[in-house]
C-alpha cells in the first residue's frame, strides 16, 4: 500500500507531461496555422494592405534578417525590437504559404555571413567604443534577381513597421515600376543654393517616391512627356510655357492621371533661383490658368487663405515667444477629408501659404475638396504677405469670414482641351475626354523638408522622422493615381503625437491676451517716443544742454510704464502655467484617484447584489 501511495504520485506527473506534449503536439499540428493576437494595437496583426501584396506574390521571395545576436546579448533594448521585427516577418511569410522563404543570419565578425551582409548593403552600427559593429536589416530578392534592402531598423521608428516591410515586398513583387514624370519649378531632386553658393540635396519626399516609382524628370519648358510615364506630378510650375500645358493638358486628356500643386506665394522658391528661367530669378507665384479653366478650376495666384484656428505658432526672435502665424496652417481631422482614400488615414498636414480652389461656373467636371481650412478664414493678399514678416502684424486687423476655403481638390468627370487645335505639328489632337483624374493643390511647400520631417545624419547616412503626414499625402495620391493603393492603409498605421486639445484652447487664449498687451505696450510706446521726439525738438530750438524737469517726468513716466506692462506680461504667462498645472493635477487625481475608486464601488455594489438575491434565492 505505501508503494502504490509513491507510485500513483510519480505516475499522474508522468501522465501528465505526456498528456500535455500530446496536447501541444497535436495543436501545432491542427492549428499551426491559426494565431490569435492579444497585444496592444494588435501588433503582429498585418493590415488588409500587406495581406494584398502578399496575396499578389506569384514566384518565391527570398527574405534575409541580418541580426548580431551574440553581439547584442547585453542590449536588452535592442534584443526585444529585434524579436518583435523577426516575428512580424514569420507572421509574413506564414501568411505567404511558402512564396515568402525567411531566413534568419548572426553576422558574427569575419563570417561569411558579415561578407554577404555587407554585399547587400545592410549599414554596420558600431556597438561600443571597441569597435565591435552590430547588423540588424533584411535584405531581399525576387525571382529576376532584383534586390531591396533596409539598411537598419530604427527603434524610434517602430510604429512604421509594418508600412516599411510592405513597402519593401511591393518593391520586389512589382515586375516594374510605375513611372512619374515630375514637372518643377524648383530644385526638388537636389541642385544648387544661390544665396550659400552650396550644393542641396533632393527633398525626402522626392527619396522616398524613388522607392516606390521611377520617378523621371522632365525639363519645365519642354513640350512633350515621354509615353511611358503613367502619372504627372507638377510642382510649382512658374514660367510653364505653354508648350509644356499643351503637353499636359493632351496627357490628361488620353487617359493619364495627374497631380499638380500650384502656389500664391512659394516659401521655397526663394531658396533657389530656378535655372530654368530667364536670368535665373526665381517667381514666388505659379499657376496653370488655361488648364484650370478647362478643368473647371477657379485658383487665385495672388490670394493667401490665412487661419486662425489652424494657423501654426513660429517664433520670430530667439527671445521671444512664439506668435501664431496666419500663413502657416497645421492641419488636424477637421480639415482632413475623411471619405477620399488618398486623405482618409491622414491627421496632420502642414502647408505655408496656400491658395484656394473653388469649382468654375458652369464647370463639366465635379470638384471634391480634400483639405480644407477652419470656418475662422479669410484671404489675404499675396503681396502683403510677402511684404509683411511681422505675423502680430497679419493678426491685428484679421477678419474671418466663415467660409471654408478648398486647398486640395480631385477633379474628375468630361473635360475638353484648353487648346483650339495641335499647337505642335504633326502630333495627334485630342479635343475632350469623358473623365479625367487630376489632383490639384494649392501649396507646393508641403513637399519641402521644413514642413513635415526631421532629417539628421545616423552614422553616415541621411534618415528622415516624421513629424506630419504632409509625405503620406504626395504618396498616397500617386499610388491612387497609378492604381496601387495597397499601401495606403499601411501608412496610416504610425501615427504622430496627438494634440491636447484642452491644453491647446488655454494656451490659445492666454497669447491673445499676451498679444493684446503687447500691443498696448507697443502703442504707448509709440506714443511716449514722439512726446520724446517732441521735447527732444523743442530742446534743440531752444538750445537746452540738460533735459527739462518736463522731460525727466515724461522718461520717468515711460520707464514705470513700461515695467508696468511688462509685469502684466509676465502675469499672463504665469497663470497661463498655472491653468495647465491644475488642469494636469486634476487629470492625475482623476486617473489615480476617482476612476480606481469609482470601479472599486461599482464591483463592490454588483457584489452586494448579488449576495442579496443568492440570499433570497435560498429564502425562497
């Protein structure tokens, strides 16, 4: 009896572990295949546009990841990133049922496999002051021996994930890739500063359309597009001879898509002369006035929307707060259309002193805005814009006047040419189509760097963060325009910070108030000057060495008054802190204290009512 009370033990164990390697066994068998995802923001759960692209895969992928797993042993950070990039990539190539074939390489130092690393291109990190370099990027190949790489993978920019794996699958399983014919005022593919006789580099955007696209450039003042570009994109046409619009508007007409962002006033153009004006000044307006009118557009290059609901904070002077600029708009949601594929995922883009679209009169074609400014918005004039750098200066007299102002617009719908006939000879005419698909813009610095990336230099090499969707937006529209939208779902999945809202309204009021003050200083400021300037005047007919006792008191007067406001000032500034200090206690105490207690009470009373009718249950 003792000998079976010690066996039964030991054999229940052993029966158990059996039992449940059978069990896991069998599951890996029968539900291998079958994943469920339980992690915040469904992490391993791959959007509808990477399952497109997989689904599109026709010959086997090959996909290499090149991790230092020895190397990074200590880096704990870096060890977990590089787990959640590798299961990410299993989940791919789960999905692909053997089309996508993964493998995973240590470089160790002086391997071969270090030797085919550096053969794909995969940037070497160094780890410590040692020396030792770690590798962590995936290499891949298709069946026509073409290859995509990413040379790293950045932690910071892990919430574009996915959109970069995908990205780089499109690449491989495209055949060829579309061609953009790219028309522009400005040296957006790199060229040459006037005014820091230095070389620039081409803007991201331009880069990151490289991916994606051949993206092909065509001389601004020529008069034909190659047959091969499948989509147009013109930037800031000043000076397009109308060569060049017959060009395009024939291209529209047969069939091909195009995006065009004009401007009323283009910060960018005077960075850089463009060499392909005369004399090389750069023109600051641009616009596609024959064109337009063909497809029922009305633009007006010398009219600025300004907002003051979106309008962006710039600071002028290093000692100075910020003043939110009327020119300079941050759009959110609001201004975002929410129904069109192109801008449906898209929450935050920056223009600077954009124009406004409205349908023509009369117009065949239909207009559907895209982006659009806040009902606090009224044009102002280009030239004043210009002329004016002082944005208190913009804010002073503004008068909104509720009306919301286009700024991005699809056209589509009949259309006919601008043209009366063949304006080169010997070339076919085509005198209307019955749908034409155009994107038109009316900002062309949202492309440029300033408005929407951070570029800083990782060990030799240029990378870009995003901070605005102002890039997702140029491709989205090109991909929707080529007739590959798969990653546009993709992209939307990193997200930017997003605004407090409650924050943004006190911060808001409290620099009216700032603004007001300061311009109450500013004009008794002005007025104490010229009382100056009169007592100075009149010391000077009368031949006074030494200031009058009227003078001292008038300085005396202007010192106290200046320290007066200025007090006033820095008031304002404090209890604008202070407002944000309580409204943050009180967001804390609401977390840590009442919501706990809240649920604390609630569990509690549903455990009493229960207990109440378990008891009368029995009483009955």
């Amino acid at each position: 009896m003792a000998m079976n009370r010690r066996i039964y033990p030991r054999l229940a164990l052993a029966l158990l572990a059996v039992g449940f390697v059978s069990f896991m066994a069998l599951n890996n068998l029968l539900f291998g295949g079958l994943r469920v995802d339980l992690t915040e923001n469904r992490m391993y759960t791959v959007s509808e546009g990477t399952r497109e692209i997989i689904d599109s895969i026709e010959e086997p992928i090959d996909l290499y990841f090149f991790f230092s797993d020895k190397a990074t042993r200590d880096v704990a950070p870096l060890r977990s990133y590089a787990r959640r990039v590798r299961e990410l990539l299993e989940e791919y190539a789960l999905r692909a049922d053997g089309r996508i074939r993964l493998q995973v390489i240590d470089p160790v130092a002086f391997s071969e496999a270090e030797d085919q690393a550096a053969e794909f291109g995969l940037q070497a990190v160094p780890l410590d002051a040692g020396g030792e370099q770690v590798y962590f990027g995936l290499a891949g190949s298709n069946a026509w021996g073409e290859h995509q790489v990413i040379p790293f993978f950045q932690p910071e920019r892990e919430e574009f994930l996915e959109y970069e794996l995908s990205k780089m699958l499109a690449g491989l399983v495209a055949a060829k890739k579309p061609v953009v014919g790219v028309v522009s005022g400005l040296q957006i593919n790199g060229g040459f500063d006037m005014m820091t006789s230095q070389p620039t580099p081409a803007w991201v955007v331009m880069e990151q359309l490289q991916q994606g696209f051949e993206v092909r450039s065509l001389p601004l003042t020529g008069d034909a597009i190659d047959e091969d570009v499948t989509t147009l994109m013109v930037v800031h046409p000043a000076g397009i001879p109308d060569s060049m619009q017959y060009a395009i508007d024939q291209f529209v007409l047969k069939g091909g898509k195009a995006i065009v962002y004009v401007d009323p006033y283009c910060e960018s153009s005077r960075a850089s002369g463009n060499p392909m004006l005369e004399q090389g000044a750069p023109e600051s307006a641009s616009s596609l006035p024959r064109l337009f009118r063909a497809w029922g557009v009305e633009f007006a290059p010398d009219k600025v929307v300004g907002d003051a609901a979106t309008a962006l904070q710039i600071s002028v002077a290093a000692d100075q707060p910020p003043v939110a600029h009327l020119g300079f708009l941050g759009l959110g949601v609001e201004q975002i259309s929410p129904e069109d594929v192109v801008t449906g995922s898209l929450e935050s883009i920056n223009l600077g002193m954009a124009g406004a679209l409205k349908p023509a009169a009369g117009a065949s074609t239909h207009f559907e805005p895209l982006l659009r400014s806040s009902a606090q918005s009224a044009l102002l004039d280009a030239m004043q814009v210009q002329m004016n750098r002082d944005p208190a200066a913009l804010l002073k007299d503004f008068a909104p006047t509720g009306e919301r102002y286009t700024l991005a617009a699809r056209i589509g719908g009949p259309a006919k040419s601008a043209f009366d006939g063949p304006q080169v000879e010997g070339r076919e005419h085509v005198g209307e189509a019955q749908d034409i698909n155009v994107i038109v813009v009316a900002d062309a610095d949202l492309l440029a760097d300033r408005f929407w990336v951070q570029v800083q230099d990782f060990f030799g090499q240029r990378t870009a963060t995003a901070w605005a969707d102002n890039a997702a937006f140029a491709q989205n529209a090109l991909e929707n325009l080529s007739g590959s939208s798969a990653l546009i779902g993709i992209r939307s999945r990193g997200r930017y910070s997003r605004p407090f809202e409650l924050v943004q309204q006190i911060r808001l009021g409290a620099d009216a108030k700032y603004r007001e003050s300061a311009e109450l200083l500013q004009q008794r400021l002005d007025e104490t000057e010229q009382q100056l300037a009169e007592l100075q005047r009149n010391r000077q007919e009368s031949n006074q060495l030494a200031l009058s006792p009227e003078q001292e008191q008038a300085l005396a007067r202007f010192q106290d008054e200046k320290l007066r406001i200025r007090k006033q000032l820095r008031e304002v500034r404090l209890k604008l802190d202070q407002d944000i200090e309580r409204l943050g206690m009180a967001l804390k105490v609401l977390n840590i204290v009442v919501m706990p207690l809240v649920l604390t009470l609630a569990l509690f009373g549903w455990h009493r009512w229960r207990m109440r009718r378990r008891r009368a249950a029995d009483q009955r």
